[in-house]
C-alpha cells in the first residue's frame, strides 16, 4: 500500500490522550490517527450525501410546512400528540 506522511501540531492533551489510547489498545499512534481520519472522511462523506439528497427533495418539492412541523414537535409533549405531517 502506498501511503503519504502528514505532519500536523496537536495540542498537547490531544496527543497525551492518543498516546494513552494506544497503550491502551496496544496500537501505535499512526493505527490510530489512521482510524479516526477514517472515521472522520466517512462521516463528511455521509453528511455530504444527506445534504445533496435533501437538496433534490427541496428541488422536487417535497418539503413540510415549518409551522406543521413545529405544531406536531411541540404536541409531541402533550396528552394528544398531532399526527406526522405530510
């Protein structure tokens, strides 16, 4: 596998606390800045698909009344709760 170094400063209780994770889990420092920039990328990578997916629905005009939505949110406390809206 190819790989590239980057270098990047971190505040000091950031890389104590990487440092005691990977004793912890008996990895090194780089498994675990691999793992969370990986985490990281596929959560940007998801919220990146959800806004496109909501932007098409807005686009195709699916979209809820604001009032509607926050009149059932707000039923949602009370005896009779407001049907989902439409």
């Amino acid at each position: 596998m190819n790989t590239k170094v980057f270098t990047a400063h971190v505040p000091i209780q950031l890389a104590e606390k990487i440092d005691q994770i990977a004793a912890r889990m008996d990895r090194s420092r780089g498994w675990i800045v691999k793992q969370a920039l990986g985490a990281w990328i596929s959560q940007e990578e998801e919220r990146r698909r959800l806004t496109l997916e909501a932007l098409a629905d807005v686009d195709a005009g699916y979209v809820l009344d604001q009032q509607a939505v926050q009149a059932w949110a707000n039923s949602l406390t009370t005896e009779a709760p407001l049907p989902v809206p439409q």
